[in-house]
C-alpha cells in the first residue's frame, strides 16, 4: 500500500526517469536473490532425510529460492518453508534447525513421524509460524530455555505427541496467538501459565483430544483475548474455575467429555461475547444459571449428560440468537407448557431427552419455525400431538418416545402431514391403544419420506398396518413390543428401501411369508449400494482417511435384520430365505417353526447373527453352516434338533448354550459322544419368552449402533471419541452394529447415545 502510494506520489512529482528508478528498487526487493549456501544445504539435507525418496523436485536449480515451497527474504536467507499436503514421510531432520530465518513453516497433512530435532523451538528467533499438524509425529516436547519472541501460531494438533507440554512455553512465547495441540497424547496438567502476565496474545487454545489430567488452570481470565477455549476429551475434573469467566473476548468455551464436577457458576454471564458452550458429558451439577439469556449472542449451548437440576431458566428466551439447545440427560424437571419457545425463531435442533419434565408437549415450540430437529425422549410428557406441530415445515427428526402421549391415531394422521420428516420416534407411549389402520390413513399418502420409524414398545392391539405399504422411503421399522396380532402381511417384502425389521415380542400368528423373502435391499448388493447412499438429516462423518476428512450424510452401516422372535409364528422356515443373502441378523426365536432347518441358509454369508432358539425344529443342524464365517452369535437352543454339531468353523467358538434344549443332538460341546444313541428325555423345558434377547431400544440404540460396530479394539485406544463410544458397548451390551470409523460433530453424536446415556443414568 504505502510502496504503490509512493510510486504514484513519485510518478506525479518527479520526472519519469525518478520513477523508473523506484520501480526498479521496489521490483528487485520483491524478487529474489540467489539463495544463501548454508539454508541451500540445510534444505537438500532435509530433503534428502525424507523417506523413501522425497518427492520434491529441489536438485533441478541450484538458486534455492525458486524451489517449490520455498521464499526468501532479500538477502537469499529462507524466510518459507511451505509444503503442506505434499506427501512427505519420514523424519524431520535436524539440518532445519539451520534455516536461522525461517520465519513461517508448514508441513501439515503430510506423513512425517518420529520425534522432532531437540532444538526444533529455541534455534529460530524468528520464527513466527509452526505448522506439523496432522502428521505422525511422536516423542516429547522437550523443556526449553528459548523460544522465538515472534511465534504467534502453533499448531502440532493430530499427531502422536506425549509427554508433558514444557511449562516454560507460554511464558516464553509473548507473542503467541494460536497454540492447538488437539488429538495427541499429551498428558499430565494443561499448563497454569498459559495467561501467564506478560502472555496477553492469545486467541485460540485448543487442548482437545489428549490425555489432560487435573484442574482447568487458573488464571485463564487473564487471557483477556481469548475467544476460543478447547479442551474436551481429556480426564479433566474439579470445578469449572469461575476466574474463566474473565475471559471477556470469549466466544467458545468447549470442555466435553471430562470429569468436570460443581455447578456451571453463575458468573458465566460475564462471558458477554460467548456463541458457544459446551460443557457436556462432565459431571456438573446444580441449576442452569438463571441469568443466561444475558448471553444475546449465544448461538449453542450444549450441556447434556451431566447431572443439572432444576427447571430451563426463563430468561433463556431472550437468546433469541440461539440455534442449538442440547439439555438431554439431566434431571431437569418442571412443566415444560409453561416455557415460552417463541422467541427462539432460529432454533434449529432441540434435545430434551432423558429429563423430568412434565406436562404437555409446548404449543409455543410450534413458532419456532427453523426446527429441524426435535428430541423429547425419556420423559414425562403427557397429552397429544396437536396439529400445530405442522407449523414446523423443515422438521425432519422427530423423537418422543418413553413419554406419556395418547391417541396414536390422531399423532399418526397429523404427523403424517409432516412432509419432510424422515425420522418418527414414538416407541413406548400411547399404551394399550390400538395400532391405527384404517382407509383414511391409507389415502393420506403420508411419511413419504420416512425412513426410520419407531412405533415399539406400546402394547398396541391390532394388526400390522397396511398404511406402512405405501412408505416407499422406509428403511427401518421397529414395532416390536407391542401385542399385534394377525400374519405378516407379504406385501411388506415389497418395501423398496427396508432392510431393518423388528417386530418381536408380539402375537404374531401364521407363516413366515415367501413375500418377505423378496425383500430388495436384501437380495443384491447393487440394490444396496443405492441404500446406502442416501441422505441422513444427520450427518455422519469419518475418521480422517488418507489424510482427508470425509463427510457423509448417509444411514449406512446399520446391520440389516429380521427380528422376529417372541411371537407365534408356525409352519417351516421357507427355503427362498437363502434369497436375502445382505442379512447380517435373523431373529426367529421363540416361535413355533416346525420342519427342518432349511440348508439354504448357509447362503447367507453375510449372517451374524442367527437365532433360532425356542422353536419345534427337527432333524439335523446343516453341515453347511460350517460355510458362515461371519457368525458370531448362534442359537438352535431349545428344539427337536437331532444328530452331531458341526464341527470346524465358527462352530468351536460357540457354548453349549446354543445347542442345549435338543435332547437328540450331540456332539463334544455337549459332552455327549455321538457314538451312543442320545436319548435322553429329560432336558429341561423351554425358557420362558423373557429370556430371549431384548431388542426393544434398537431403534433408540441403533444410531449409536451406528458408531459403535466394529470398532476395533486398536481403534478404541487411539482415538478419543472412539473410546468413548467403545465404552458404550460394554454399558449396553447391544448387538454388534457395524462401522468402522466415525466422527461426528457434538451434535450429532450425542444424538447417537441414548441407549449410553439411559444406562449411565440407571434407568
Ligand atoms: C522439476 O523442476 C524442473 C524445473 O523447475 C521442471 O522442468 C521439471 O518438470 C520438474 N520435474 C517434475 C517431475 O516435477
Ligand atoms: C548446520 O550447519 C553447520 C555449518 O554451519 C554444519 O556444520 C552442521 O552440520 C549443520 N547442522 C545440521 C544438522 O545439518
Ligand atoms: C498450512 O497449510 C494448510 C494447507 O494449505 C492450511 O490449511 C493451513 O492453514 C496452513 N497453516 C497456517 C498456519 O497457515
Ligand atoms: C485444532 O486442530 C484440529 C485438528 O487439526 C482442528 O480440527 C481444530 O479445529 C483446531 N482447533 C481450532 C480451535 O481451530
Ligand atoms: C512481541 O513481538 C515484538 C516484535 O514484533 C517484540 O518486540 C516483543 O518483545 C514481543 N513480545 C514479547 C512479550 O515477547
Ligand atoms: C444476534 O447476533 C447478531 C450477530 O450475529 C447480533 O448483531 C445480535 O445483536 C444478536 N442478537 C441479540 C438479541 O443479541
Ligand atoms: C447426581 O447428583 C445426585 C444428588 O445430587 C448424586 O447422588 C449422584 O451421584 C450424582 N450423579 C452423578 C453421575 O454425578
Ligand atoms: C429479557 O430481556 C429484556 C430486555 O433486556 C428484559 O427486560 C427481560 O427481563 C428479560 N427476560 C428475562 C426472562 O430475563
Ligand atoms: C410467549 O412470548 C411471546 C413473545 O414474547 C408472547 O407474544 C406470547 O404471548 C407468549 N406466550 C405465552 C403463552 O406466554
Ligand atoms: C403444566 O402447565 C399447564 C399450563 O400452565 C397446565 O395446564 C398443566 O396442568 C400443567 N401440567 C402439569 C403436569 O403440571
Ligand atoms: C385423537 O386425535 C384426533 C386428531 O387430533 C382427534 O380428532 C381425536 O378427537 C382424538 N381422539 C381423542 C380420543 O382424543
Ligand atoms: C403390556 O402387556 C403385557 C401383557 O399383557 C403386560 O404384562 C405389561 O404389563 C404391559 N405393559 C404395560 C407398560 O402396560
């Protein structure tokens, strides 16, 4: 600005050959020089310790300057050093350590690992920019004693570091702006001297996703400039220090997923600038403050699964900016009728669910009319769904099962005007009422979106609807629970998209139908791919792959299944199941099957699940199931079943509880030698129903399913979020669901946890 404002002045005052000499100076300033033989070699060297061979094309010229990644100051010293996403592995080699001007260097999104040269901060004094994010980059920071005066952004998050972070940083670095250590293995506490007196630069701290242990520092509030404060998933616990609330530039405190215990503290509402807040899944207690609608700015606040009393506060209404509002899993209670929604009109996502509240679902929550998403879940609502509810246009997740809500028919005639509504979650309400199914319904062309719908766990009478033929978008359909009565009707077989069915523990009579045995999405894999791609509102995303994050907003990974146990299911197994070859779960337990396993069975490779426990099947378990390498879970308990087990296979993982029951079979597994007649008649009798396997909460579980899956033992020690979500298998003993990696954003993956959360709370 000031050179060009110059080279004008001059061309206005002065004669042309002036300004032609200007232009020269300024052009050559801005050019390079050749480059310094020291920082020239020092470069080579670092390329040349790059592994196997360095894809850098440097040897070409010998001015280093030009060099790809490279800039100069005037004098040919190396001021840059940028090659982010440049594929480079191996081992940063000390020879940087020479570049003595370096200023500004980025080698992120590559595959550097070991540790970094001991002297990696204190031999540059003028270096303002460090960049190694997401490498492979291990060891220890080691203590320092210098540190350049000038660094304003560190940034060596999603790496492999340990160790303690040198206490000494803050205080040596005056300039400092950014410090992001995130996703490491950092231990030990976060340092107190982050603020310390002279330190007043800096922005952005984002401690996340490491192994933090003790108290957030006090004295953050002296960072009079922070706006961003990470430091989630780490074992961080005692109180939220209230001297944090100095912070007065702050607009995101995020402390997720710690042990952090006492009450959020009424001095938040100093935090005049705040957009952000996310103290969820700790363990703080006491009421929300009652002042927060003092935060104008607050945009999301999330602060659920922790252990908050009290009611919302009133003044929350006055954070009109807020979009997010994420309070599930608290003990809140109080007549939610009684608070006023209609000032949040940019309120997109609300989650109440797994609280006391009480009363009626608030008719003020229908104005709020950027609502895409609404979880009520787990509590005490009671009354109807009104029509008011079709005021909310974007609605697309709607959940408020384990609530007290009557008359299905009239919540499934109005919510069938919900054009856009993808997920209906009503499970465990409107008790003993009759499961709605009359013309009327079949003529409103309803739930044409629908994808998932939960309608389980109500005790409702009647039969299995025959509105539910006309959602062409169905994926998952849960009605387990209830007392239906009548047959599975065929035409259910001819869902384009289901490939998710419960319907155990019901009264379910009559055949297993041939017509379900042509369910699409289970019979090619090509059909499923279409499956497989198409839009969640939710959306899910991976864990970083080939250094590159990927976003999908798809239900995928969800194992498909047939849930048909507990009910009074008769006949033989029809041989066309081989046709659903993409089943991963059948379920046909507890039912009155008759005849011979079916040998096509064995056809499903992809099965992992079957269950065929508590029936009146007969003759031989087929040797072909020897061929199902992906079962892990087996059941033939508990019928006529005669002659040896298969050995080999999946078959030696098994226990004898999944042969017992069937006095004619034998086998090692039993101790019982196939050699002597097996005849003895006095096993004892069926088990009664309850034993089976409970799949209500699938539904409310399966997202979490989603995640949980196949994660792999090594993947749980790795990643953060990861283990957190490993955890939550063992909390739940849910059925293995398959995914192998995800991530998501708090949003979305605290959506995923209910059945966690349900079970953390003792319900
Ligand atoms: C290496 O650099 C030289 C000179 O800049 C260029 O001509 C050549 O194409 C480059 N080679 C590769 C493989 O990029
Ligand atoms: C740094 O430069 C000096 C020469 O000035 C050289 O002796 C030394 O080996 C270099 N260090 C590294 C690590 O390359
Ligand atoms: C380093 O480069 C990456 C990729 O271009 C970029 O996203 C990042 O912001 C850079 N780092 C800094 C500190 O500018
Ligand atoms: C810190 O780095 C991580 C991973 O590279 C990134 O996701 C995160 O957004 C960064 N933190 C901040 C506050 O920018
Ligand atoms: C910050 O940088 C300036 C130069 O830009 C320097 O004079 C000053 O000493 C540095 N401050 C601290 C506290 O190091
Ligand atoms: C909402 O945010 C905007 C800026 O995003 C701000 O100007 C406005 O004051 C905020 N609303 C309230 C009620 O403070
Ligand atoms: C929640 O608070 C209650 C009583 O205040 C206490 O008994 C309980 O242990 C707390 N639960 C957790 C998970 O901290
Ligand atoms: C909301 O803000 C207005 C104006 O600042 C104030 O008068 C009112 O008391 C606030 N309401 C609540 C419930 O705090
Ligand atoms: C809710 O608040 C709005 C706007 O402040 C007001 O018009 C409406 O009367 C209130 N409703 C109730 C039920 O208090
Ligand atoms: C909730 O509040 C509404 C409106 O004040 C009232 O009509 C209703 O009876 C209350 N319900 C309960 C369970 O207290
Ligand atoms: C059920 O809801 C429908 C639709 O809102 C309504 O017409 C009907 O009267 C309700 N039935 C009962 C018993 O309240
Ligand atoms: C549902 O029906 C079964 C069988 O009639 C009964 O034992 C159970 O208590 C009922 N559940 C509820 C919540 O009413």
């Amino acid at each position: 600005m000031k050179t060009c404002y110059l080279i004008h002045q001059s061309k206005w005052l002065l004669n042309s050959v002036w300004f032609v000499l200007v232009l020269f100076l300024f052009c050559s300033a801005t050019s390079y020089s050749a480059c310094n033989q020291l920082d020239h070699d020092s470069l080579l060297s670092f390329s040349l310790g790059l592994a196997p061979s360095s894809p850098l094309n440097w040897s070409s010229s010998t001015d280093c300057c030009s060099w790809e990644g490279i800039g100069c100051d005037d004098k040919g010293r190396v001021t840059f050093l940028w090659l982010p996403f440049r594929g480079l592995k191996g081992e940063i080699s000390p020879s940087l350590m020479n570049l003595t001007h370096l200023s500004h260097l980025n080698l992120s999104f590559n595959r550097l690992r070991g540790p970094l040269p001991p002297k990696m901060f204190s031999s540059s004094v003028l270096l303002e920019t460090l960049d190694l994010s997401n490498n492979l980059i291990s060891g220890e920071l080691l203590p320092l004693s210098q540190l350049s005066s000038l660094l304003k952004l560190v940034d060596l998050s999603s790496n492999q570091f340990q160790g303690l972070i040198p206490p000494k940083f803050f205080q040596l670095a005056g300039n400092l702006t950014t410090f992001n250590v995130s996703h490491n293995g950092f231990s030990g506490s976060i340092p107190s001297q982050v603020c310390a007196d002279h330190s007043m630069s800096i922005r952005v701290l984002d401690f996340s996703f490491n192994d933090f242990s003790g108290e957030i520092p006090a004295g953050l509030g002296k960072c009079s400039k922070l706006q961003v404060f990470h430091a989630g998933f780490n074992g961080l616990s005692g109180p939220i220090p209230n001297d944090i609330y100095n912070a007065a530039a702050l607009q995101e405190a995020s402390v997720p997923v710690n042990h952090l215990s006492g009450p959020v503290g009424d001095d938040i509402i100093r935090l005049t600038n705040i957009e952000i807040i996310d103290f969820s899944s700790n363990e703080l207690s006491g009421m929300i403050p009652r002042d927060i609608g003092k935060l104008s700015n607050l945009k999301k606040l999330f602060l659920h699964v922790n252990n908050l009393t009290g009611f919302l506060p009133t003044s929350l209404m006055n954070c009109t900016n807020l979009t997010s509002l994420n309070l599930r899993v608290n003990r809140l209670e109080g007549n939610l009728s009684t608070f006023n929604f209609s000032t949040l009109l940019k309120l997109r996502t609300i989650d109440l669910g797994n609280n006391n509240l009480k009363g009626s679902l608030p008719s003020s929550l229908y104005s709020c009319n950027s609502l895409v998403a609404i979880r009520l879940a787990s509590n005490q609502l009671e009354g109807q769904i009104v029509p008011d509810i079709l005021q909310l246009e974007s609605l697309s997740f709607l959940s408020l099962s384990i609530n007290k809500l009557t008359n299905i028919t009239g919540a499934i005639k109005i919510l069938m005007g919900c054009k856009n509504l993808g997920t209906l979650i009503i499970s465990k309400n409107f008790m003993g009422e009759e499961m709605p199914d009359d013309d009327s319904l079949l003529s409103l062309d309803g739930f044409q979106n629908v994808q998932i719908l939960g309608l389980g766990g109500s005790n409702l009478t009647g039969r299995v609807p025959t509105w539910l033929a006309k959602l062409k978008n169905l994926k998952i359909l849960d009605i387990s629970q209830n007392q239906i009565t009548g047959s599975i009707p065929s035409w259910l077989g001819s869902l384009p998209n289901l490939f998710y069915l419960d319907m155990s523990k019901n009264s379910i009579s009559g055949e297993f139908p041939v017509g379900l045995t042509k369910l699409p999405t289970l019979m090619s894999s090509e059909i499923n791919t279409q499956v497989n791609n198409s839009y969640m509102e939710f959306p899910v995303f991976t864990m970083p792959t080939n250094a590159s994050f990927q976003q999908y907003n798809k239900l995928y990974s969800l194992p498909p299944a047939i849930y048909l146990g507990n009910n009074n299911l008769s006949g033989e197994i029809p041989v066309e199941i081989g046709q659903l070859t993409l089943l991963h779960v059948l379920d046909l337990s507890f039912n009155d099957f008759s005849g011979n396993i079916p040998d096509q069975i064995s056809q499903l490779t992809n099965l992992e699940k079957l269950d065929l426990s508590g029936n009146k099947l007969s003759g031989k378990i087929p040797t072909s199931f020897k061929g199902l390498h992906f079962l892990s879970s087996f059941s033939v308990a508990y019928n006529n079943l005669q002659g040896p087990i298969p050995s080999g296979g999946q078959f030696d993982t098994f226990s004898s509880s999944s042969f017992e029951g069937n006095p004619g079979l034998c086998g090692s597994i039993l101790q019982r030698s196939c050699d002597t007649i097996a005849t003895s008649p006095t096993e004892s009798p069926s088990p009664g129903k309850e034993q089976s396997f409970n799949t209500y909460f699938v539904i409310a579980g399966f997202i979490s399913g989603l995640l949980v899956g196949s994660v792999s033992g090594s993947r749980c020690a790795t990643d953060k979020l990861i283990k957190f979500l490993c955890f939550e298998v063992k909390a739940t003993n849910q059925i293995q669901l398959r995914l192998d990696q995800d991530k998501l954003d708090s949003h979305d993956w605290l959506t995923r946890l209910d059945r966690f959360e349900e079970a953390k709370k003792g319900r």
